[in-house]
C-alpha cells in the first residue's frame, strides 16, 4: 500500500475527526482544516501528496478552489466531498479536475479506497473551466443508487467512450444519453435518438445508414441515414437489444472501422459520431441464446450505466413529483401541489412504469383534479383508473393529457413485454364507446346535436350506437 500526506478540509469537526483517524490507521499522514484559510496555510505548510475538501465551507467554496490547488500542486489527486447530492455537482466536480467525487453521507472503506487509488495514480489534470453546467439538468434525484449514476456520467463527458445505458422502461435512459451528450465536447452538435423496437426489420439498415435514390422500390430520392444525420455529435440506439441480427452486423462494422455506406450506395462515409446505446433486455441471456452477437456487445458496453428502477429509490419520489408538476404548471396546466398523504400514497406504489409512470400521473392530475392540494384519495383513485372530471373539462391540453396519461398506464401494466399485436384498432374502438357515451349524455341523449358535436353524420352516429349496444332511452333520461 503506497502511504502518503494527506490534507482534510472539512467544516465539520466530527467528519475531520474520523476521516483522519481512518486514513492514519492506512499508514497516511494526516492533518486538517476547517475553512479554505486554513486549507491554504496547511497547502503551504504540509505540502499533501493529497486533497480531501468538502464543498461548502464557512469562508469558501471548496469546489471553485480546486483549480487554484492543481496549479499550485500539479499532478496531486482532489477528492470532493459534497452533500449537494446533484449531477451537477458530480460533473462540476469532474470538470474542475477532481480525482474523485464522493456524497455525502460517505462509505469511509469507500473514500479509503480512493485515497489509495489517487496516490497510486497520480495523474496529471489540466484545468478545464466550468461551461454550460446547470443545475437545471433532466436527472433528478439524491439516492445512492442515483449518484452512482451521476458519478459514471460525470467521468464520460470528457471522453469519446461508448456508452451502455441498461434499465427498465421508463427509467430515463434517453435522459442518460442526453446528459453526456449537453455536458460533453459536442454540446451545440446534433443529438440523434432512433428507436429499434419502433422501426421495421427491413428497414433499420435504411433508417441508419441512408439510401440511395433506386436502392429498393419506393427509394425516389436519396435519403440521410441517423449516422449522417447525427455527424459531429451524439447517436443514440434505444432498445439495441431489438436490433436484427443482420443489422448487428453492419453496425459492428462501422463501429470497428469509423465508417459506413448508404444501402445501394459505393461511396464510404466518414461515422464521425458518438455511439451511446440502450437497452431493457438481458443482452447476456440473449448473446447465451445467439439472439445478440457478443463482440459487438463488447464494443458498445465500454462503460455501463446501470439505471435504478423507480422502486429500489422510494427517497427521490417526492422530488421528482414535485418537479413533474412544477413543469406542468410552467406548460400552461393547473398549479397543483402535493399533501403529505399523498407523498406517502406516492412512496408505497410499485411504479411498474418507473419515472415515466410518475410524470404521466402528475400531469394527468394537474389536468384534471379541480383540488389545488393533491391527497391520496385522488392517487389511489388515479392510480386505478378512476375518473372525477366531467366531459366539458376534458377540453384541449387537458384531453390530450388524459388520453396520453391513461395509454402510458396501460403500457406500463405490461412491464418489459408489449401489448398484443393490433393495438391502434383496439385502443380506437376502446375510446369510440366511453366517447359516444359521455357525449349523449351531455347533450341529453339528442342524437342530431351529439353528432354535431362529433363531427360525424347522423347515420354514422347510428350506426356506432348500435355497434357498441348503448341505451339511448337511459341516456335521454339523464343521471
């Protein structure tokens, strides 16, 4: 073990006191400091081969000091402490040239260890000024198993390593893509998504690397792939794990070689691209059952993230409840704030559809509830699938909110697997009855004016009536 001089910044006489009883016991030489003035005097005096600093300090911020300590002690390893538990903090920290961001509450074996490997690899940083870090970031959440995430992705930006994003639907994984891709070096440069679970198997190699005009019937005119499209800047492939097994091959070229050719095409294309992929799938069981080609599982999954389910982080749920409203309220739905019983309705829900599911119920709430102060009855009562708005408040946002709401929860109820093959006709016929139904009801069951409202022929209107079996008799008479 490589023992060294080790300097510990910390306003809080109880950490200073066991971070230096833990690293002494490692064979360190230790001293602290309280303030960045006494950080300064001990930098003079004791000359650490180390840095241990916690951000907020009485006189400072331990974090703007950092550059300031690696020009005057070049090559000598920084560790930030923080309990501002934000990705911001993490890539902040990472950019200012820190060796290694740790929250606080830390594991002490954990800052240990990174002592140990700060001393052994005492590698040289160059300053890198702080642009375009905001706190406003899509990543929301203070659980362990976020700055687990946070800390991964705040090690990438600097680099061109290709990313493997895993995770549960909804979990935020285009989040992860575009967080590396807006704090990274091809910030301002086209960000490309493309979903493979979405595109047609004959069409995927079309969809990435373009075509040319005549390739395959119906090629009227050259196209641009997503890799041209993408060039200088970041693609991202959600769902990889979706991808054919002819398609995995060609991308494995390109990756292998940095360049592609449209289909029907000759020339070769420069892939001047950041690779970041995403999955939900066991691409492990899959490679196993030769449903996903191993080598290029091996290029893409360079630096894994792995993304927590909403349930294995019960702690961030207030937070991002708060935040989904707060933006529905910015977009122009009702300000709604949430009561404690609906906090602790929201934490000890399954969230089978992870963030996604959340997002979609506060803003299905914000449309419709006519409650300033959210309770648990209207989660419990939104939740399974119930209903407390009348038909002549389900008007423009609000209606699209509610349709979009209810079709993410029925998603969400199949986890990993998608619904049955022919969903537009079932969703279609599903919605035409409650529609028919609610409308008679409004206009008292008088069919010339329902139709009008419809936007349909009176005969048409017939017909779906008695299609869908409705009562027109209980409909006249009204509730």
């Amino acid at each position: 073990m490589i023992s060294g001089r080790i300097l510990v910044v910390d306003d809080d006489a109880a950490i200073r006191t066991v971070v230096r009883e833990a690293l002494r016991r490692e064979g360190h030489e230790v001293e602290t400091a309280a303030s960045v003035a006494e950080q300064r005097k001990a930098m003079a005096r004791f000359a650490p081969d180390l840095l241990v600093t916690d951000v907020m300090l009485p006189d400072g911020n331990g974090l703007d000091l950092v550059p300031e300590m690696l020009a005057d002690h070049p090559g000598m390893p920084v560790i930030v402490l923080s309990a501002q538990n934000t990705l911001a903090t993490a890539v902040r920290a990472t950019e200012q040239g820190a060796f290694e961001y740790l929250p606080k509450p830390f594991d002490l074996e954990e800052l240990c260890r990174a002592v140990a490997d700060g001393l052994r690899s005492r590698a040289t940083r160059t300053d890198v000024e702080p642009e375009g870090i905001k706190e406003d970031l899509p990543l929301i959440g203070r659980s362990p198993a976020m700055q687990d995430v946070y800390r991964t992705i705040a090690r990438v930006v600097s680099n061109e390593l290709t990313v493997l994003v895993f995770g549960e639907s909804g979990t935020g994984k285009e989040l992860v893509a575009r967080a590396i891709h807006d704090l990274g070096a091809r910030r301002g440069k086209p960000f490309v998504a493309i979903n493979m679970a979405a595109i047609p198997r004959e069409l995927i190699e079309s969809e990435l690397f373009g075509h040319e005009r005549g390739a395959f019937t119906g090629a009227q005119a050259r196209t641009a792939g997503k890799f041209e499209q993408a060039q200088g800047g970041t693609l991202f492939l959600d769902e990889i794990g979706d991808m054919p097994m002819e398609a995995q091959t060609r991308l494995l070229r390109v990756l292998q070689e940095g360049e592609f050719t449209t289909v029907g095409g000759a020339r070769s294309i420069r892939a001047d691209v950041r690779i970041i992929a995403a999955t939900h799938k066991d691409l492990p069981a899959m490679i196993a059952n030769n449903m996903f080609r191993e080598d290029l599982f091996y290029r893409l999954n360079v630096v894994p993230v792995h993304l927590p389910p909403l349930r294995d982080r019960p702690g961030d749920i207030a937070e991002l409840a708060r935040h989904f409203l707060d933006r529905a309220g910015q977009e122009g739905l009702s300000r709604k704030r949430l009561g404690p019983d609906a906090l602790a309705r929201l934490t000890a829900h399954g969230w089978p559809g992870n963030v996604r599911e959340l997002e979609n119920l506060m803003r299905r709430l914000a449309a419709l509830s006519r409650e300033e102060v959210i309770g648990a009855r209207l989660i419990d009562q939104s939740l399974s699938g119930g209903a407390e708005t009348p038909l002549p408040l389900l008007v423009g946002r609000g209606l699209s909110d509610a349709v979009e709401a209810s079709l993410s929860g029925y998603f969400a109820s199949f986890g990993d697997e998608l619904p049955p093959d022919g969903l537009y006709d079932r969703v279609l016929a599903q919605m035409e009855e409650p529609l028919l139904r609610l409308t008679l009801a409004a206009v008292r069951g008088n069919q010339l004016r329902a139709a009008d409202l419809l936007g349909i022929n009176r005969n048409t209107l017939r017909k779906k009536l008695t299609d869908h079996a409705i009562d027109l008799a209980k409909l006249r008479r009204g509730p």
